[in-house]
C-alpha cells in the first residue's frame, strides 16, 4: 500500500473545515444607509396657496422634500398633523397662486439624494405617496394618485453620472400600514447621491418634453418616503473563507513550481 502524503491529509482535513464553515456563513442583511438627505427638488408644496374650484384650497400646507428622507410617517394616509409633522413630499404642481400671486409651473418634477459616502447600492426601498383614497367630484381624482408612477434613477459617484434607466413604482394603497415596494438595482451601482426624474404619475400626468398635465388637480406628483440599501458586507466567516482559499490557492501553486 502506498502511503497516504501528510499533504492531502492535511488539504483534506482543510476543505472539510471550510465546508462546516461555509454552511453556517451567512451574509448579513443590508440596512438602510443612515443619515440620507435632500440635496435638490424641483419645487415642494410648502406655504400658502389658493387654487379655484373644483380642486378649492386656500390654506397653507407641509408637504416638504425632507419628510421623504425623515424616517417618520412612512406609511400614513393622512395629512392631518402635517404643520407639525410632515407625512410626505408633494410638488408643487401647475396652477396654484401663491401669496406673492405667481403661479406654480412644476412640470419637470426631480428629487436628489446625498447618501453621506459612498455605497454599493443593492435596492432602493419605495412608500409611494400615500394619502387616503379620497375621491373629489367632480370629476373625481384619487389622491394616492399623485403617486410617482414612471421614474428614472440616476446614480452619481464623484460627479459622474450613469443612468440606470426607468422603473415602475408602484401606487400606494391608501391604508396604513402597508408594505413598501423594494426596488432592485441589478448593477450594484457605487454612488453618493442618487436622482429620481418623475415621468409620470398614477393619475396619468406626464412630465418633461412632450409631457401634459390631464386631471384636474394641478399635475402634482409626490412620495412618502424613500430608502437606500447598501450591499451588506460579508460576515466574519465569510472572510475566513476567503483567505483560507486564497491559501490553498498558494499552496498549491508553490507546490507546482517545485
């Protein structure tokens, strides 16, 4: 019998210890990224505005860009508190006078996120705007909407841009709570900010060159709140596996060239 080289004993007794490992390695869930802000917005429905019947305002309003990044009010259908505590971001739109008796003209509707670094971006995590299912005659308009229908993601890592193209987000529901959507990025971008270009609404508004405004609620378009998920990073045992291959991988080699 030929004896058994101490070598392949030993590569053996290895791959056998990185197989348990390997089956108890787990990568770790990705978190939110902390700390996202608003860094631009094409207009938001802040102050006091009148509007002629039907859609009849004449009142102030909180519908700020921050609260789609404020961690809070994520799933409210409401805007009853909304002085105090914004529940969501609303453009301003087409058509409201404001105090100074100019009118809104937001027909290009954009929102842009600073993520505070930069990140391997796995998905972005969506609660449509989501006011409460009130149908206002006539001739009716559903206020969840003036959810973002159609929008493109732009990523932005050090100033350079790339295009990730256009995604679907879906329409709120109304109630509260409810399930936010999650979005998936396939390329795993690096980036430290992120634009969303609205193109559309679910109240069949379109927005941009070509775009036109067909309810007659003034074209606005908003979101509750919005999420940005990093690639989670690989766990403790993760990285042990790596280097042990990367060790074998060294072995092996030395022992080809001797």
């Amino acid at each position: 019998m030929q004896p058994v080289s101490y070598s392949i004993v030993r590569n053996c007794a290895l791959a056998f210890a990185l197989a348990g490992i390997l089956a108890v390695a787990r990568v770790s869930q990705g978190d939110p990224i902390p700390g996202v802000s608003v860094s631009g917005y094409s207009s938001q429905f802040v102050g006091h505005y009148t509007h002629p019947a039907p859609q009849f305002l004449d009142g102030t309003v909180n519908r700020p860009a921050s609260a789609t990044v404020d961690g809070i009010n994520k799933t409210i259908n409401t805007p009853a508190n909304e002085l105090n505590s914004p529940p969501f971001w609303l453009n301003e739109g087409v058509g409201y006078k404001r105090d100074d008796n100019t009118l809104t003209n937001d027909t290009a509707p954009f929102i842009k996120y600073n993520l505070g670094g930069q990140y391997p971006l796995s998905s972005v995590v969506v609660y449509n705007y989501n006011h409460a299912d009130i149908v206002i005659p006539p001739p009716g308009v559903h206020y969840i909407g003036h959810g973002a229908k159609l929008v493109d993601i732009t990523v932005f890592k050090g100033g350079l841009a790339t295009d990730l193209g256009d995604f679907t987000f879906n329409e709120a529901p109304g109630t509260d709570p409810f399930t936010p959507q999650t979005i998936t990025l396939p390329t795993q971008p690096v980036a430290d900010s992120v634009l969303f270009t609205i193109k559309s609404n679910w109240l069949g508004d379109t927005y941009g060159p070509g775009g036109s405004i067909v309810e007659p609620d003034g074209g606005s378009v908003g979101l509750n709140e919005v999420q940005f998920v990093a690639v989670p990073e690989p766990t403790a045992g993760a990285l042990l596996i790596g280097t042990a291959l990367r060790l074998l991988k060294r072995r092996h080699e030395a022992r080809q060239a001797d």
